[in-house]
C-alpha cells in the first residue's frame, strides 16, 4: 500500500510556509526512519511506501521484546502509582468533595426539572 502526495498539497495540510518546508520535513522524517518514502525532485511528489520489515529476524524480535518489557515495566509502575494515589488522603478528600459538588448539583438539577 502507497500514497502519493505533492510537497505544496502537504505543505498547505499541514500549514507550513512552502513546499520546500515540506520536503525538508519529510527528509528528516526518512532519515530517523520515522516514515517510510520517496520523493520525486523533478514533480516534487513524495511517495510513501509500506515499512520494509518483516519483524522475522533475530535482531528485530529482540527489540520486540526489549520494547514489551520496558512497557510492561512502565504499566506496573503506572498501576503502583495508581494504588499509591488510591490511598492518599489528600487525593481521596479532593476527589470525595468534587463527587459531592457534582451530586448537589444534579440533585439541584432534578428538582428544578421537577418543578
């Protein structure tokens, strides 16, 4: 799968100054290997191309399940911090006196409708 766009239509979508701006954007994003495309300098088209990996080898799997761990890792930290904040009475007071607010207002609510 491709998509193929002009350097002023993606300079116009996305507000840049020109479609030089745009190229040098795209250049950079290549070349941290971001996206995945070509551009054509003689119709200043660029085309974009499916990402070349076939996540098959033993240097990408590696990553793989580096990147799995390290999100794994951040998802326990978040769940501890999430436990911590459960239990702090400061945060628990904050948040019980909001949800009270919100109560009187709908209670404010419903005997206006009823009325």
């Amino acid at each position: 799968t491709f998509l193929t766009l002009s350097l002023s239509d993606m300079a116009n979508r996305v507000q840049l100054s020109s479609p030089k701006e745009a190229e040098e954007h795209i250049l950079r994003m290549i070349e941290d290997g971001e996206i995945y495309a070509s551009i054509n300098q003689r119709d200043g088209m660029v085309c974009f191309h499916d990402n070349p990996e076939k996540y098959n080898n033993p240097k990408m799997l590696k990553k793989i399940d580096q990147e799995m761990r390290l999100f794994q890792q951040l998802d326990e930290k978040l769940q501890q911090m999430d436990r911590q904040l459960a239990v702090n009475p400061q945060y628990v007071q904050k948040t019980m006196s909001s949800h009270a607010e919100e109560d009187v207002g709908i209670g404010r609510m419903r005997e206006d409708v009823l009325m």
